[in-house]
C-alpha cells in the first residue's frame, strides 16, 4: 500500500475528510460504502485527489434521508450529491449506488440501470481498471476486483473486461484512455489500443462539448505533446480534429524551421504546455499554424505559406464553433492565431503602433505563445525579450491614455459628423501615442493643419 493511505499522521484534504465522514454515517447504517474511481487511483500514486466518490449500496432515496443537504442530480442512475461544510469551505461528494447497467444505445448513458448490492458487480462496469479500485477509509484496505493494481504498477491504461465493449458503453472513454495515458505517462494496453482504432470513427456520437472538454484537459494537464501523439497513433485525431491531422508532411523552410515539418512544429509548442495552462492559450498553440496546408507553396526560392494567418483565422474560428466554446474563447483563439506572425515586425514599430499591439486583449498570452513559437524553431528569444521588456517598461495610462480629442471635441470645434471623424480622431491618438501632442489644443491645431491641406 502507499503510506498515504495508511499514516495517521498524513494532513487529510477537506474533501477526504467529508468523504470519510459519508463513508463512516453509511457504515454506521448498516450499508457498504467506499470510496471509488479516480481518487483511490491517485492516492495510491501518491496525488493529491482533485475529488473524492463514495460508492455504496445504500439506495438513493436512503442517502437522501440519511443527509440534511442533498441534490438529486442524477437518482435514475444512482447519483446523489451530499453537500457539506468544513471550516468555511462547501464540499459536495458524489455518492453511487452500487449498480449494473443495461443496454447502451447513444454511446453515452445506459438506457436503464439495476441498483445492487454488489460491490464487484459496480466495479465491472467501470471504464479503466486503474479506476476500477475501491477504499476503505476504516481499514485502510483496497478491493480490487479487476486488476488495477497490478496496471498502476505496470503503467498501464487497461479497459475493464471488453474494450469494444466498454467503447461501445460510452465513446468518450477512448478520448479518456489517451488522456489517462498521457496525463500518467502510462502506455495503453495493446487490446485496448487495438479496440480504440477500430471505434474511431465512433466518437462522432459524443457530443461537441465533451470532445472539447477532453481534448482541453489534455492541452493543459502537462502531457499535451503525448497526448496528440497518442491521439494521432489510435487514429482519433483525423477523427476529432482532421484539420490538425492534415498537419502531417508539410514542410517548413529549413533556415526558419530546422525542427521539420508544421506537425513536428506544433507537437514542439505542445511540448512546452504546462500543467495549468490557459485553455485559450493552450489552443491558440495548437492551432496557430493551421491555415498552412492550404497555403503550401513549395517554390521558387524558398516554401511559403503565403495568407497562412487569414486563412487559420477561419479555419480556427470554424473549429471554435464547431467544439462550442464559448464566444469571449473564440475570440482569444482566433487572436492569438491571427497575430502571431506580427513579433517579427516589433522592432520596426512605430511607438504607436507597438501601444496599439499591446492592447490587445491579455497580451501576455500573445507573448507566450511566440516565445513557445520561437523554441519550437529557429530558438532565438531576441524579438520576444524585445517585445517583453518594452510590454512591461511602458506603464498602461501610455498604451490606453485619457483621448486628447474625442468626437464631442471635433463638433464643438465645427466638424460634421461623418467619415472624416474616424480619420481625425485616428491620427490625433496617434500623435498622443508617438508623444508628438500633450494637450487638446494641441490635438486640434493638428486635426485642423491636416483639415486644411
């Protein structure tokens, strides 16, 4: 066993501490109870659990009148929430019934389920057998029926029973499987590799949501480098994201891109994804070269990819609707894909130009995203220490400034509203930014010396 599950001494979460207390008031009535899933696992490797299951075989209308705060979220499949609250801090735990399922026709949720008393018969349902694991928090022992230990200790990402069988059950699982392997640095074993290839072309039945939350996770759990080469290997990628599997084979100038080809290129920025990234970022790295198939040009002189940034914007946008984010993410996305290419042009900047570039909504992302661009190519920093230390020296009241002028200011001076105002009051924030102007008198001189010419 690992020491965390058995130290008396080990400071316990919040969390495990409400689990534990569900655990004991169900024992205390007569009923199984233990926690389940993924928290056993990552005790076991000695994580920290992001949550904590209790499965039981207690009925859900017994956890329900057996707590003060319950939420019934899911009672037809046994689910009840059990809301706590430990020094301040709400925790709710998700509390199972004990169950088998019948047939599964959306390849998402059984059409019906059979409450049980079985721990075991729980258990095989389940999708991984590293997921498969039950403890008990009273003795400190593990019930294992499938064999989970044994693939902890193997690195090994194992379907329980039938592979086909459990992809069948819930699509989504073979999505879960790559990203279990990746996020543990785990190897999927080979039936159930084997079954995953042949129900690719199945995950279409799972919802754009869920794709989209999975293949986040797998963009900003640390592993995302792993995790596409994973995808790519199982035949899911030209499944779930075609338009980054056609990133294969493309070649790349050498003297920019030594590293090979735009596939090579994007797996490199993946690579340097930490845990936690930012979604947005995350995916501005992944897609930022998308357009560049369609804008291949193998000669003369050298390749190009000429309009490779309008045509990614499109392409990322499209991707963005067709995943569901949201419309302030698709934004972001298509941002940082649409002004990637524009630190090659820092230096050269007019000071109101650069203020402007700035602006742009969480600049840092923008930033991070060519550093990555840049390590994942050519290696020189020398435009993005530039462009950092200019971001971080030019104090914000200088990149968003109190306007000089205003339209108000242009129709008491006599100006007509109309397509003019845009032009003037354009080129007299510029002079503000360049530090051309100070005053509004000063704004006006200009606006009516450029009026008159």
């Amino acid at each position: 066993m690992h020491p965390i599950l058995y130290s008396r001494h080990v400071e316990k979460f919040p969390a495990q501490i409400a689990a534990e207390s569900i655990v004991e008031r169900l024992r205390a009535e007569g009923y199984d109870a233990y926690f389940a899933g993924g928290c056993v696992r990552d005790l076991l490797l000695g994580h920290p659990p992001a949550d904590f299951d209790v499965a039981t075989s207690a009925k859900p209308d017994a956890v329900i009148a057996m707590f003060p705060r319950t939420f019934a979220v899911g009672a037809h499949f046994g689910v009840i929430l059990v809301a706590d609250e430990l020094d301040g801090q709400q925790i709710v735990t998700e509390v199972a019934t004990f169950r088998s399922d019948g047939a599964y026709s959306d390849g998402r949720r059984p059409e019906s389920v059979r409450f049980s008393e079985s721990a075991e018969e729980d258990v095989v349902r389940r999708d991984f057998t590293i997921n498969g694991m039950l403890f008990d928090p009273q003795t400190g022992n593990v019930l294992d029926f499938v064999g989970g230990r044994d693939d902890l200790a193997a690195k090994l990402i194992r379907a329980i029973g039938n592979p086909s069988e459990r992809f069948d059950e819930d699509k989504l699982r073979m999505l879960r499987a790559v990203r279990f392997a990746a996020r543990f640095e785990f190897d999927i074993e080979a039936r159930t590799e084997s079954a995953i290839k042949r129900c690719a072309g199945q995950i279409h039945q799972v919802s754009s949501e869920r794709i989209r939350d999975e293949l986040t996770r797998m963009l900003t759990e640390g592993h995302a480098r792993r995790a596409f080469e994973l995808l790519d290997r199982t035949g899911l990628l030209k499944e779930v994201l075609p338009e980054i599997d056609r990133l294969h084979g493309v070649e790349q100038p050498p003297e920019f891109h030594p590293e090979g080809d735009v596939w090579t290129h994007t797996l490199m920025l993946l690579e340097q994804l930490p845990a936690g990234a930012s979604p947005t970022l995350a995916w501005g790295a992944l897609l930022h070269d998308v357009g560049k198939p369609a804008t291949f040009q193998p000669g003369p002189g050298r390749i190009r990819f000429n309009g490779h940034v309008e045509i990614g914007v499109r392409i990322a946008e499209d991707i963005c609707r067709r995943l569901r984010f949201s419309n302030d993410e698709s934004a972001q996305i298509a941002a940082l894909v649409e002004n990637h290419m524009r630190f090659g042009d820092v230096r050269r900047m007019k000071a109101s130009t650069l203020k402007r570039f700035f602006r742009l909504h969480d600049f840092p992302e923008h930033l991070g995203l060519h550093r990555m661009d840049c390590v994942a190519s050519h290696g020189s920093l020398e435009l993005y220490n530039f462009a950092k230390k200019k971001f971080e020296e030019t104090p914000h009241e200088e990149v968003r400034p109190v306007l000089l002028l205003t339209g108000k200011d242009l129709i008491e001076a006599g100006y007509k509203p109309g397509p003019e105002f845009k032009r003037l009051l354009a080129l007299a924030e510029d002079a503000q930014l360049e530090g051309a102007i100070h005053t509004k008198q000063e704004a006006l001189a200009l606006v009516a010396g450029d009026s008159s010419r």
